[in-house]
C-alpha cells in the first residue's frame, strides 16, 4: 500500500513554477570599441609581446602560465592547507547531508519500533463497584508503526530541488574560495616582487646620490660650489633614505599577507623570495566568448543556483495552500506482564489516514507565497546585476593590459632616457660645464623613471592575472575529484 502511495505521490505534479533559467541578451564583445589583440614587447622579462586569444579555454592552474616553479609550489601548499577553503568545503558537505536528510524523509516512509510499560492503580469508583478498593494492573506494548506524508502536490520535491540549489550553491562558493585566494596570492607575490625591485632601485639611487653629495663636499672645499648645493644635495639624500623604511614596512607587510594566505604564522613562515625578473608575462592570455563566460565564473553559476533555490521555495508556498494527506499504519502485541509480551502478548495492529487542509490562515500562506514571488524576483534582478559586474570586470582588465603595455612601452623610453640624461649631466657637472640646478633635475627624472617603470612592469604582471580571474580561473577543467566534485543534480542521479 505505501509503495503504491509513493508511486502515486512522486508521478503527481509539482506545483509552483519549473526553474529555467532566465534568457539573457548577451553581447559579442567586452570591450567597446574592440582593443588590440597583440600587445608590444619591451626590454625586461615583463615586457614580452603579449597576444589575447578569443576563444581559447583557460587551464585550470593558470597561474602555471607565469612559468615560475615557487610559486606553484607555493599555491599548491596554499591550496592544501587553507582554513577559508576548508570552510567552505565544510559548509558544502553541511548542505549535502541536509540534503540526504531531507531526502529521506520526502522518498521514503518513516518506520520506528516502540516499547512501552506502565503500572497503574484504578479506583473502585472508576471500576463501577464502589468499597471493593480498586485494582491495580499493568499494560505493555511493543509495536512497529509505519508513516508516511503524501506528496500529491510535490512541496517535498520543491523542498529538495531547493537543498539540491543550496548544494551547489556551495560548491561554486567553494569554487569562487579557491579562485580568490590564488588569484590573492599570484597578485601579492607580484607585489612583493615590485616592492623588492623599488627597495633595490632606491638603494642604488642612495648610493649615487651619496657619491654626488661627496663630489658636491670636495667641490665646495675647492671652492667650486656653494654651500647651498651641497644643502640640496644632503636634502636629497636624506628623502631617498627615508623612503627606504617606508618601503621595508611595505614589503614586511606584503611577506605577512602572504604568509596568511598560505595558512602560516608570519614568524614562521619560511616563505620563497621572489623578484620580478623571476616571473614572467605570459605570452598569450586566452579569452573566453562572452557566451561561455556566465556558465564559467563561480559568481555566476552561485547566483543562478540562489535563483533557482528562490523559484523552489514559490512551489514550497504554494504546495502548503493545497490538502496534506499522511498515511499510517502500526502492528504489534499487548500485554499484561512483560514476559508475556514477549512470547503469548495479544496481537494489536492498526490502519489510519489523516487529512489536513487549511480553511483560514489570516492570509498567512497567500501572503508567504507572495513574499517566496518577491524573493525570486529580488534573486532575479541580482543575478543579473552579477552577470554586468562581471562584464564590467573584463572589460576593465583587457581596457587595463592595453594601457599597461602602452604606459610600459612609454615608461620604459622614459627610463633610458632619463638615465642617459643623468649620466651626461653628472659628467657635465664633474668637469664644471653644467650648474647644479640642472644635475638636481636629472637626478629627480631618473629616480621617478626608475620607479615607475618597477611599477609598469608589476601592473602588467598583475593585471594578467586578473584577467584570469576575472574569465573564472578554468576550475571546469581541473581533474575530476581534484578539488571540487559534481553539481548536486549529477550527485542524485548517481
């Protein structure tokens, strides 16, 4: 009888509204107008020509394309050993088993065992023959009761597709975890790298500047300069060598974030050093279609999953408003001792169906089911805000390596020169051919060339990988149970 119930319930239909997803007019680019696709070399290991290739899949571990073994090993330990990812994946085995949970309960009937003694003493009055005292006698019982909710109108079957959305909405919550934080620790490792670059350039400038605040000091005892030079050129040696603790703290900060990120204590991190001719710009950046990237970045695919669980919860409210059928049934024995219960008790048994439908609620069902509306109508709009912003995030990348390659190619022209200029004027002025004002200039275009072509070079590196995260990471690539498993629907199935 309860498998033919069952039947019955899960060939019914659902009510409330089937998920599909909402129809989005995508564009066929990310940028208006289109940008170049072959970005120019330069001198250095980050000015490489650099081409973006549409349509090309990206790899799962894309930060393999910087070509640099530490930091792979160093992502790699990241990955094992992260407490944010091991949340994550915590909250999506939580979602699981409240799936199974609630899986049971809707699939199959509820069956449990009981047993149950009790003494009891009546009155004479309550027996019907009052001065006899009473009496006094026991009752045992031992029976298996079987129950279960019929689900005509399918609430328990929205209730699932809705825990089935919650699933893998962590899993790409788990997914988006694990972008995050390589992507956080490629971006700091190139920051390190441009620090470390700034400290070395800054030192070598200290050292120059102190050569010339000597030469400046003998030219001054032979009476070939003013006091008011020399003043200048201490200023300048001064303001260089107070940068420099400004830059170590940043660094030392840097080390700390990074140390973080790998699940390590900043006092013992033990962590590789790296520097900037170590990482090198990948030589193709590939670049997904705009039609593929909302069923590749984890953002999207959540939000989709957080829309489909609101569009379950519609068919939950309105499954509530219709009848709830729950079957039962029970077969046991009964008893006066319990030794008799266990070998000669009477056998009991029983049948019953019970009928809930709800007359007057005050308009609470009709007014939750209009709340789950607006709730999916909210979750609607935000996923397709989620699919704009990450649009937005492309388009903001690619407009960015195109203006990193140019401003590098500038920076870079800007550097050579300032450092050939340096170099005639200090010669000039060794032999007295030029006045100190225009050595104090040169000085000043040099260390600001230096500086900002570290800092072209950094935002190059950084901005490709940025663009790897902003396209989604390739996790849809990554070897089946490496990291994350299958979407929940697959998982039922299975």
């Amino acid at each position: 009888m309860f498998a033919l119930a069952a039947a019955a319930a899960l060939a019914g239909c659902a009510v409330g509204p089937d998920f599909r997803r909402p129809e989005q007019a995508l564009p066929v680019g990310y940028t208006a107008p289109a940008l170049p696709k072959v970005h120019p070399a330069v001198g250095g290991a980050a000015g490489e020509t650099q081409a973006v290739v549409p349509g090309r899949d990206l790899p799962a571990q894309w930060w393999r394309l910087f070509r640099n073994a530490e930091l792979d090993r160093l992502i790699r330990q990241a990955l094992d050993d992260s407490p944010t990812l091991a949340a994550a994946g915590a909250a999506l085995r939580q979602a699981e088993e409240n799936l199974r949970a609630r899986s049971g309960a809707v699939y199959y009937p509820a069956l449990d065992a009981s047993l149950s003694g009790a003494r009891q003493k009546v009155s004479s009055a309550a027996s019907g023959q009052p001065g006899t005292g009473g009496f006094t006698y026991g009752l045992y019982n031992a029976s298996l009761v079987l129950s279960y909710d019929l689900d005509l109108f399918g609430g328990g079957r929205r209730e699932l597709e809705e825990l089935r959305s919650q699933v893998d909405y962590q899993r790409f919550q788990l997914e988006a975890a694990h972008l995050s934080l390589t992507a956080n620790i490629v971006t700091t490792v190139v920051r390190e790298a441009s620090l470390r670059a700034q400290l070395a350039t800054t030192r070598e400038m200290l050292a120059v500047q102190e050569q010339l605040r000597d030469l400046v000091a003998r030219q001054l005892q032979l009476g070939g300069t003013t006091r008011v030079e020399l003043l200048s050129q201490e200023s300048q040696v001064a303001q260089l060598r107070a940068s420099l603790p400004l830059l170590e703290k940043e660094l030392a900060w840097t080390r700390n974030q990074l140390a973080q990120y790998c699940a390590r204590f900043p006092s013992q991190a033990g962590l590789p050093e790296f520097s900037l001719d170590q990482l090198l710009l990948p030589p193709e950046l590939p670049l997904s279609l705009p039609s593929s990237l909302a069923r590749q970045r984890p953002d999207i695919r959540a939000a989709e999953e957080l829309l489909h669980a609101a569009s379950a919860r519609i068919g939950v409210a309105t499954a509530n408003l219709y009848p709830q059928i729950t079957l039962s049934g029970g077969v046991g024995t009964q008893a006066a001792t319990l030794g008799k219960l266990l070998s000669s008790g009477s056998p009991i048994w029983s049948l019953g169906a019970g009928l809930l439908q709800p007359l007057f609620r005050g308009g609470e069902l009709t007014a939750r089911r209009r709340a789950a509306i607006a709730a999916y109508d909210q979750a609607t709009a935000q996923y397709r805000e989620t699919i704009l912003k990450s649009f937005q995030s492309v388009a903001d990348v690619l407009q960015a390596l195109d203006s990193d390659a140019t401003a590098l190619v500038a920076q870079a022209e800007s550097e050579r020169t300032a450092r050939e200029t340096l170099t005639l004027t200090r010669r000039q002025y060794e032999i007295g051919a030029t006045n100190y004002l225009l050595l104090l200039n040169a000085q000043r275009q040099q260390q600001q060339a230096s500086i900002a072509l570290i800092q072209a070079r950094a935002a190059r590196l950084a901005d490709s990988a940025a663009l790897f995260q902003a396209l989604g990471g390739g996790w849809w690539n990554r070897e089946a149970g490496a990291d994350a498993a299958q979407p929940a629907e697959q998982e039922e199935r299975r």
